[in-house]
C-alpha cells in the first residue's frame, strides 16, 4: 500500500509546501505523483491503516510470546499499551520494561530495568547469550 501526500487528513497537509515535502529529494507515489510519506504513524492513526505493520500477525505474535521486551518507550505508544493487555489476557507471559523510569499504570509484575537502553540493553543480550550456551 502506497502511503502518499494525496490521501493525508487536510489538517496535516500543513506541514507541506505547495503538495511537496520540505525535503526536497523524497521519493514520490509512481501512480499519483504525490510525495511519498515514510512507514510511520501519525498521532491520531491506527496500526491498521498501513499493511506494511502486519498488525494482525504482530497480534498473533503478542498472544503467543512468552516473553515481551518493552525498550524506551514509556508506554507512551498505543502497540506497548496493546502488547501490554494482551499479555496481561494471556498470564504466564514474562513482561520486561527497559526504561528510563518505571511504566506508569502497567500491571505489578512487570520487571522494571531502569537505566539507558544502550547499557541496559547489550546487557540482557549478553545474559540471553549466556543462558544459550548453557
């Protein structure tokens, strides 16, 4: 699916001059010509208005997963808020939170790791490593 300038909300076309991006060199839709937005989301969109986030099959994915690794987000994006639920639905799933600071309104067991993801994280990497050698 082709996310272009054509299909935006008129209150976002805003941040546009004149039907092109303030970067000049973005690649443009080859069916219509319009600027061709990035895989992203806006504010008030939902993960399934694009194809390329595979939202059912991350879904899945978040149902079945034993295990979910939260990394600097403060839960302040609607997928933690889901993956969260869904975990929650489940039980029995292991939730860690690589954060800054603990996520706010999350359940009671989920692990808080305070600290900068680019220590904290190469840390959990080294110790899954571990645990694979064994």
């Amino acid at each position: 699916m082709i996310n272009c300038f054509q299909k935006l909300p008129p209150h976002y076309k805003v941040f546009f001059e004149a039907g092109r991006p303030f970067l000049r060199e973005a690649p443009y839709c080859p069916t219509c010509a319009c600027a061709l937005l990035p895989c992203a989301l806006f504010f008030d969109e939902a993960y399934t208005v694009h194809g390329c986030f595979r939202w059912a099959e991350c879904r899945q994915w978040l149902a079945a997963a034993d295990t979910l690794v939260l990394a600097g987000t403060s839960s302040s994006v609607n997928v933690c808020r889901h993956a969260l639920r869904v975990a929650g639905k489940r039980g029995g799933s292991e939730v860690y939170n690589f954060n800054l600071e603990p996520l706010r309104g999350a359940p009671a067991d989920v692990h808080n790791i305070i600290g900068p993801t680019e220590i904290t994280l190469p840390a959990l990497r080294a110790a899954v490593e571990e645990i694979i050698r064994k």
